[in-house]
C-alpha cells in the first residue's frame, strides 16, 4: 500500500477515509450517546459557580471555561500567497489555546473528568448533593476530604497540566507520569502547583502504563487514562454545543451547502475524538472533521489506515516518535477512540515538524496570535481539502483550525518558536 510507504519514509500525506459513512448509518453502534454528552454539559454547568470562585479568571464568563472563535483571513491570504494554493472558503481559528485555567484543549476533558471524580466521591460521602451551590467545594472542609486520595495521569504535558492544576486546587494529592517528550516548562509549572511529576526516559505510551500499574496499587488513587477514558471523551464533546452558538452568533451558517470542516491536532486521540463525536452529534454530515499528526508520531493514521489500533505503534513500522509537537509525540492510539472515528472522520494528513514552526512565524505575524508548535498541525487541512476538492460546496465552506495550546507558553520560549520559523521561512516558503 503506497500510502504506508509514504508514512514510513516521513513524506507528508493526505489520507481520505474510505470507511466514511452517514452520521444516521453509524450513530446506534458507538460505545457513547448524546445524552452522555448532554449529562457532561450538565455537570460541568453545576460545577460553574465552583471554578468561578476557586478560579477568578473565569468570572467574566461565569466559571465556564470556553475559548473565542476568529476569522483570520490575513493568514488565510499568507497561506495562499507562500503555498501559491486557493483556500476555498472562509477560514477561522477555535481559540482553545487560549482556555482559562490550562490553556490548552486538555482544560475540557482533563477538567472534567477530575471534577466528575470529586463529585462522585462527594455524593458518596454524603458531603454534596446536585442541588447544592457547588461553590461550597471551595472550602478547607472540601480540601481536606479530598487530601486523603489521590489522582494519577499519564501525560506529555498538556493533559498533566490541566489534571494537575484542576486536582491539586481542589484538594487531591496529584502524580503526573511524564514521558521524555514533555518540556521542562511544563514540568515546572506543575512542580509550582504542588503537583508529583514523575518522569520517564521512554515515550507517552509507557509513562502511562505505569502510571496506571501504580495508581492501581492503591485503592484511593484514581488513574485518568487518556488512552481508554470515556469521561474524558464526554468532557471534549460538549465543545460541539458550545461552538454551535459561536457560530449562530457570529452568523455563519452550517448546511448541506454550506459545510463546516474541522482540523484537529492528534496525538492519543482523545481529545480530537470527542470533539469530532461532539460536531457530529450537533451538524451529522454537514460536518467534515480532519485529524492531523506529526510525520514522526502518525500513530492514529496507522491505526486507521491498517485498521489495528492500539495493536500496532509507529516503532512496529520503523518510525522514531520524536517530534518538537509534544502534545502528539504518542506511538500508540486510543483504540476506543479509532474504533469510534472509523465510520465518522472525513480524513487525516500528516505535517512535519518544519511546517509547524513556519506557520507559527506566519500566524504571529499575521493575526497576532500565539500558539505552542503542536497547536499549528490543523493549518494545512485547509490548503489540501481545497487542492483535493473531497467535499461539496467548498466555495461556501467554513474551516476551522483547532488551535489546541500554546497561552502557557514561556515568553522567551515563544520567542525562540518564532526565530526558528522565521528562519526556516527565508529559507523557502510554507
């Protein structure tokens, strides 16, 4: 299959899924429903005017912690001038760097599944009922039932965070396995936040297979498994309800001809997952969602493409898993996740990683906005979905790039990002 050469060789690719079907063919056999999603929203609703108090960068918006969506047509107009390709359609960015509390994607299913686990053990006790004010959690009485368990994750950074900051505030004592792929910084920040940061020499695969072995010893610890996790899942999906009102707000329509097509950044698949799951859920097949991964880390791709999963890992087919994208640096994919997207993803590609520092250079420069390297691998759907021509109607189409991360970022960090793109753009375009 000359698709799995290309892969092997680390060419960039453009994969369109044959097994693409009908939202309405495929809805009744996924292992999750609507009304798991909906129940998330409801929770992460009670929770509002807990995050409100114990978080008061979330008071603007009431404790819910959502991202702004932007049109950003200078960089559209970049893109098509550097790569000498049309993009058809308008062109916007899903702010998710920009998430208060974490400041990447993993502050919608990282956050919600600790604090699904802080209610249940709550409820438990006796301590909370879903009538309550959940502010009340924000109390020394709260803190300290919470202090006697623990929460583990495995993480290249981004998930840890999220987790970390989120557990320790409420109370938890945190471990967070990490692989030899996350940054320092990250490290740093949860070591800030009284978080354990247990470090590992392997890759994102191992770190959580022992953390989950660890967690597993001890009965009050709970292991948030980003590999299996349905809550995590559920927590990233909502997104779906929240990004419809963005765009009825702003006045873009979403039809038959008027598609949405969504790019989303994927390393386990978690998180790109549920928001995929989420999109159908709301749009059905007026939504196209495209995942895209590191040329070195294509573990999802592989999973699809051979139909194995979690069975195989990019190392099986000689592929090294080191990649400056460490949000996506993992090797081996959610099988949970690409049995549920096998039916229900329009496509993937693959970017490498010289791309991503030259569209950061490019964004910066264009918009104004700062996004960590992993957070860019969405930009190039665009430009191959134009050049392809696999969907209808793209002249009226809205495509929206999922900016995953990058507010948290170190400013001297960022700018070396920026120097590095800015270099590699003199050298050649795009």
């Amino acid at each position: 299959m000359s698709i799995l050469n290309n892969i092997k060789t680390l060419k960039e690719v453009f994969w369109i899924n044959p097994k693409y079907e009908s939202f309405d063919n495929v809805k009744d056999s996924l292992e999750v429903s609507k009304e798991d999603v909906l129940d998330a929203e409801k929770r992460l609703n009670r929770f509002a005017p807990y995050i409100k108090s114990a978080f008061p960068e979330t008071a603007s918006s009431d404790g819910i912690i959502e991202s702004p969506i932007a049109k950003i047509p200078n960089m559209k107009k970049r893109m098509e001038s550097d790569l000498d390709k049309k993009i058809s359609g308008e062109l916007l960015v899903k702010l998710d760097s920009n998430l208060p509390i974490a400041g990447s994607i993993k502050a919608r299913g990282g956050i919600y599944e600790v604090l699904k686990h802080a209610e249940t053990l709550a409820i438990e006790k006796d301590m909370l009922s879903i009538e309550d004010d959940y502010s009340i959690i924000n109390s020394d009485r709260f803190r300290d039932f919470y202090s006697n368990y623990t929460i583990q994750v495995g993480s290249t950074g981004n998930l840890g965070i999220s987790i970390g900051i989120m557990s320790a505030k409420l109370g938890f004592k945190v471990k967070v396995h990490m692989s030899r792929d996350a940054k320092e910084w990250k490290k740093g920040l949860l070591r800030s936040k009284g978080v354990e940061v247990i470090e590992y020499a392997s890759d994102y695969s191992k770190a959580v297979e022992e953390g989950r072995k660890l967690s597993h010893m001890n009965p009050k610890s709970y292991f948030i498994d980003d590999e299996n996790s349905k809550d995590l899942f559920m927590g990233y999906a909502v997104a779906a309800f929240r990004l419809k009102k963005q765009l009825e707000e702003a006045n873009i329509l979403v039809d038959e001809k008027h598609p949405l097509i969504v790019y989303l950044p994927c390393g386990v698949g978690g998180g790109p997952g549920g928001v995929a799951y989420g999109l159908k859920l709301v749009y059905g097949d007026n939504v196209h969602c495209f995942f895209a991964e590191p040329t070195h880390s294509p573990s999802m791709l592989l999973g699809l493409v051979t139909g194995l999963h979690s069975e195989i890992c990019v190392q099986d087919f000689g592929i090294d898993n080191k990649t400056e994208a460490d949000g996506l640096a993992v090797g081996r994919p959610s099988s949970f996740v690409g049995k549920t997207m096998e039916k229900l993803l329009a496509g993937e590609y693959t970017i490498d990683d010289e791309r991503l520092y030259k569209l950061l250079q490019a964004l910066l420069d264009e918009e104004q906005i700062y996004l960590e390297p992993s957070a860019l691998a969405g930009f190039m759907g665009p430009v191959y979905v134009s050049e392809k021509e696999c969907i209808d109607h793209l002249e009226n189409a809205t495509h929206i790039c999922w900016a995953t991360g990058g507010s948290l970022v170190p400013k001297k960090l960022m700018e070396k990002y920026y120097e590095k793109g800015k270099m590699l753009n003199i050298k050649r375009a795009i």
